[in-house]
C-alpha cells in the first residue's frame, strides 16, 4: 500500500489506516478475539497506521493494540493515540503534570516506553492558543515519553491554529464527501507547513457506505443512537453532523457515484485519498472483510474530475448550508 510521510514526524503512514473507535466502545460490542482478528486482517492488508486513544474503551482499544503487537512481533504498524477527554473538558487541566500522567497511562496501555504519536484530543477552543500547553507537549518530546505531538479538532479554525505552531506534527480533523471544509484552507496550509493530515470520520459514521434507510435502529451503547443532537460529545462526531434521513437520502445518490468494481465506502476513502495534502485516512472497521475492503480502496484509481464534480454538487446541494458554517 501508498505510504505517505508525517514530515516532521520523520515517519512514514499507509495512506488508509485503521481507527480503532469500534473496538474500544460506543459502537456495539466487539469481542477481543473479533478485535484482534480485525488488526490482524487491517495490517495483513497493509496497514501500518492505527489510530486509538485513551478514552475509547477507558484504554481497553488501547490494550487491544499492546495484545495484538504482542501475537504479531512482525507487525510493524506506526500507533498514535489521543488523550485528555478523560476529564472534564476545562482548559485548566490541560497542564504538564497531567499530560505526563495521561501518557503514562497510555504507555502502560500500550506497552511501549515511547509513544509514536500523541494527540490532544478535540480540546477546549482555548487550550489551541495556549502557549503553556505546547510548551508542555515539546516537555513530553524531551523527556522521551512521545516521540511528536499532534491535535484532533473539531473545527477548521482550531486545524488552523494548531498548524501554525512549530511543534505540530499532525493535525486529525473530519473529513469526508459530506464534510468538505477543511479542503478550503486548513489541507493546503497544513501542505505548506510540512504538517500531516489525518482524515476521520471517513465513511460518516457508515452512512456513506450506503447500507442504511430511513429505519436503520443502532444499539443504545452506540453513538448513532445517544449522539445524534450531541448529547455526549460533539455533534459533527456522529454522522459528521448530518441529519440523518437527509444523509441516508443523499448517501443513495452518492452510491450512483461509485465507479465499476468498487464500493460507495471505498469511493469515499478513495476520494479523500485524492485530496493533496491528505497523509492517511482513518476508517474503523468491526470485522475482517470490513478492514480488507477498506484497504483495498487504496489501490482503487483516482476518482475522475467528472465524479469529483458530482460528490461537489451533491455536498453544494445536500449539506453546505446544514454543516458548512459549524465546523
């Protein structure tokens, strides 16, 4: 599969990775014997990036990815991880003291000495123009116990702060054919600052993959269900923020879009692969054959600009003024 680097990671990333959400919790139970049979079909496929964070499963995604390295020595897979929605989310708890003890945690999770990658993750708006708080992360570098730093935000102005800061080594935002924002300013500068971009969100929550209707029910513990008004945690989480009988109405056009051969959920991760600027993309996967598809979409050709042009109209038409103006 593609590689492309985090430049100031010095580290090179499968351009389709894994995210790890699903198999921590909020999506439905997955049993660990599922869970490590999709790191290992994920990896097998030629996935070396996973994305995981402390909070997924209060560490169990985390424990689930030290297993799997365990069983597969040979795996050589690149992890970063998120912390600080642990705690109530105030920017007074964004401090050295305790980023040294969210690591620690993270790095007994992971049983690892050194985290390849950690990211603040979606922080209070506040906390992107602190400068202690970076002050705090490139603490982290010296001391060992990261080897870079990035952020996961919610909004593109938080991407934008984050990448004007030195230290940044990735920013991670929601980008998707139904989520097309950060492709106006936040991609392009994160390209001119040597910053990667990591793409979540990827499928909408699954409403991209077309295999949903207007009467599709979800779990009580998953977040299609208890986050569809952020209830829990930002809106633009669930379902990118979308409505949801307007997104499984414009999911079945966005179908019609999928070239020969391929999947609508392998269309969307191919189109957000074509972005410049992107360095990987984050789909979850609960099964095997879900990580295979996903990977596969890498070897998919580019989308060609007709295509390109209709997922921009549908966007125009369907979500621009429903999202374009919150995130």
């Amino acid at each position: 599969m593609e590689k492309r680097a985090f430049s100031r990671l010095d580290r090179q990333a499968s351009v389709i990775g894994l995210g790890t959400w699903q198999l921590g919790a909020d999506w439905g139970q997955v049993p660990e014997e599922d869970a490590l049979a999709v790191l290992s079909a994920a990896v097998d496929a030629g996935v070396t990036f996973l994305d995981t964070a402390d909070v997924y499963g209060d560490g169990r995604s985390e424990r689930l990815i030290a297993a799997f390295r365990r069983s597969r020595p040979d795996a050589e897979v690149m992890v970063a991880t998120k912390m600080g929605r642990r705690v109530e989310q105030d920017p007074a708890h964004y401090t050295l003291d305790n980023f040294r003890a969210w690591t620690d945690r993270s790095r007994a999770n992971l049983d690892v000495d050194t985290l390849d990658l950690v990211q603040l993750h979606c922080p209070p708006t506040p906390v992107f123009s602190s400068d202690e708080v970076f002050d705090a992360l490139d603490t982290l570098v010296a001391e060992g116990r990261v080897a870079a730093y990035g952020v996961s935000v919610e909004t593109c102005e938080q991407a934008l702060t984050a990448i004007a800061r030195p230290g940044t080594a990735s920013v991670q935002i929601i980008l998707n054919p139904f989520r097309i924002k950060p492709l106006e300013r936040v991609l392009p500068a994160a390209r001119e600052a040597g910053v990667g971009i990591i793409a979540r969100v990827p499928l909408a929550s699954g409403l991209l993959s077309g295999r949903y209707t207007a009467d599709t029910t979800f779990a009580a513990d998953d977040h299609r269900t208890y986050n569809r008004q952020g209830e829990a945690f930002d809106q633009g989480e669930t379902f990118s923020g979308v409505d949801f009988a307007t997104g499984v109405a414009a999911a079945a056009e966005f179908a019609a879009l999928a070239p020969a051969g391929a999947t609508p959920a392998q269309t969307a991760l191919r189109w957000i692969v074509q972005q410049p600027g992107v360095t990987s993309v984050i789909p979850g996967a609960r099964t095997p054959e879900q990580a295979r598809a996903n990977a596969a979409a890498a070897a998919l050709p580019p989308l060609p600009e007709a295509t390109l042009e209709a997922i921009r109209e549908l966007y125009d038409r369907r979500f621009r003024a429903q999202v374009h103006h919150r995130w």
